[in-house]
C-alpha cells in the first residue's frame, strides 16, 4: 500500500510545484508580501494549483503511456511502466480536479475561470497542442503564465507590463531550453524513427532553429528585466508598520534599486543556457534548478535581494 501510494506521488510531481510559486508575483512585486490576508489567499491560491497541475501529469502520462515507453527515462514512470493503470490515474486526477476547483472557486470566480482554463489547455496539450510545433513551445509557456495572472486574479493586485513581458521571455526560453534537451537526448542515444515516435515535432525543430529561439527569449529576458528595474515606480512597501533604512540612506526611495539585481538575472540565463548546451539538462527545468548548485544561489540570491530592496529600502 505504502509503496503504490509513492508510486501516485512520484507521478504527482511534487517537485514541479516548485513552478506554482508564480503565483506569488502578484503580492511580492506589488509591495503586499507582508499583507496577512493577501498571503493567506496566495497561499490557498498556490495549494488550488499545485492540485491542479498534479492532475494533469496523470492526464498527461495517460496520453503518452505507449511513447513513453520508448523514452530511455520517462519508461520507468508508474503508468508508463504498468505500476498505475489507466484507470485508476484517471480516477485520482478526476479527485485532484475537484479539490483544487472547489478551493479556486472559495477564492473568487475570476480565479476559478483562470485555474479552468489552465486545465483545458493543459488538456488540449496533452491531446493534442504537443504534437504541432511552435504551438508546442507556446502551450508549455502560457501555462506558467497562467500562474501570474492566477496570483493578479486571486488577490487584485498586478504587476507592471515590464515584468509581465520578462516572465513571458522567460517562458518561453524555459520551454525552448525544454525542447533543445529532449531532442540532444533522444538523438543521441536513439533513431529518428524512435524520436518521432516518442515526440512527433522534435523531427520539426532542427538545433540551429532552436539555437535561434533560445538566443531570442534569453536576450528578451533580459532586456525586458532592465526595462522593468529602470522604468517601474519604486514601490512604497512597508514591513509591519515602520519603514526601514529610510534615514541611513538618504533618498533611497528615489533610486532604482532593483537595477543592481541585472547582473544576477543575466548570469543566471547564461549559466542555465550553459547547462542546457553543454549537460543537456534542460529537459525538466525544476531538477536543473534543485540540482545546479551556481544556478540554485543565484536564485536565492537574486529573491533575497528583490525582497531587501522592495520591503527594506
């Protein structure tokens, strides 16, 4: 029993929640990290949707048991090796839909529409979004942004059109990155006639192709960042009910403060670009992360920082 209840949590993918934590955008860049009532809405917010995409890995491993088995890896998945029938993913992902929409609609009805649509493209997706290239890419990047605006619906607060442009940058570098590792991986330990039948579009993606998207979405990342840090008001957020540092630095308020985390975003598209190149991890972004112990400190570094600046300075 124990073991069949971990082989349901493996496929649950609790690692990938990791990319549910978009939803706190929306309270983080708009100076309300510290706002009780926001966060415990955020919270629940981040719960519906880590629900939710759980879901739609057991809808989506369903669809792609019979290549999957093809695959040198995704062939030791629970479904795909015969641990979890058909059925009985289907029946859990059908208890997952209910929870996680029965918590999105206690939040309000513009985040349940938002936690909705996600699983109908999530759906479309895994039927049959995956299958035609460039939409492929699109579909995996619309669902983190999904995230964002989840996070906007559920609290009321939006973040600036700088930043929205850089998470659709980021994206959509992130999936590019993904697709680039898929077809270095299955190229090199197989046929075309196995890659074609694990994943029809990685035939229609060539490496110069996607060295040309990857070049386009990191530089937009970036670029689309600096804008944001040089051209956003600097945001008036208070920690408890005092503001700190204020008289340690003189006009503090008025500096662009959030410029000095540039360097950190660009190292951190570079050193991820790197990984994706050279160890061909890109693949799944979430245990590049977790893995990567450079690119894990610059992420940390770089949060630490935003939230110093925004909440201290």
């Amino acid at each position: 029993m124990l073991l069949y209840l971990f082989k349901l949590l493996k496929t649950a993918r609790p690692r990938q929640w990791v990319k549910n934590l978009a939803i706190f955008a929306a309270i983080i860049f708009t100076g309300q990290l510290f706002n009780t009532k926001l966060f415990n809405i955020s919270l629940a917010a981040f719960f519906s949707f880590c629900v939710l995409s759980s879901a739609t890995y057991f809808i989506n491993d369903v669809f792609d048991k019979e290549r999957d088995k093809l695959h040198p890896f995704k062939k030791k998945r629970p479904i795909a090796s015969g641990a979890i029938s058909a059925p009985a993913a289907l029946f859990t992902a059908g208890l997952l839909i209910f929870l996680g929409l029965r918590v999105a609609l206690q939040i309000n009805p513009a985040f349940f529409l938002i936690c909705l649509s996600y699983l109908i493209l999530q759906f479309l997706y895994s039927s049959y979004l995956k299958h035609v290239e460039v939409l492929d890419i699109m579909a995996i990047s619309t669902g983190f942004i999904l995230r964002v605006y989840g996070g906007e619906f559920a609290t009321g607060f939006h973040i600036n059109i700088w930043l929205l442009l850089c998470i659709i940058s980021l994206s959509l570098f992130l999936a590019v990155g993904k697709r680039k590792s898929e077809l270095t991986l299955l190229t090199a330990g197989g046929t075309k006639e196995i890659t074609e039948k694990t994943r029809l579009t990685l035939s229609h993606y060539s490496d110069r192709l996607l060295d040309i998207y990857t070049s386009m979405f990191a530089n937009a990342t970036w670029i689309t960042y600096s804008f944001y840090t040089f051209l956003a008001t600097p945001i008036s957020a208070q920690f408890g009910n005092s503001e700190f540092l204020t008289d340690v630095i003189p006009l503090g308020r008025e500096w662009k403060w959030l410029m000095t985390t540039i360097p950190i975003v660009i190292y951190g598209i570079m050193r991820y670009t790197q990984l994706v190149y050279e160890k061909h991890e890109g693949e799944s972004p979430d245990r590049v992360l977790f893995a990567d112990k450079p690119l894990l400190f610059s992420v940390i570094l770089w949060a630490g920082m935003v939230v110093f600046i925004i909440y201290l300075l």
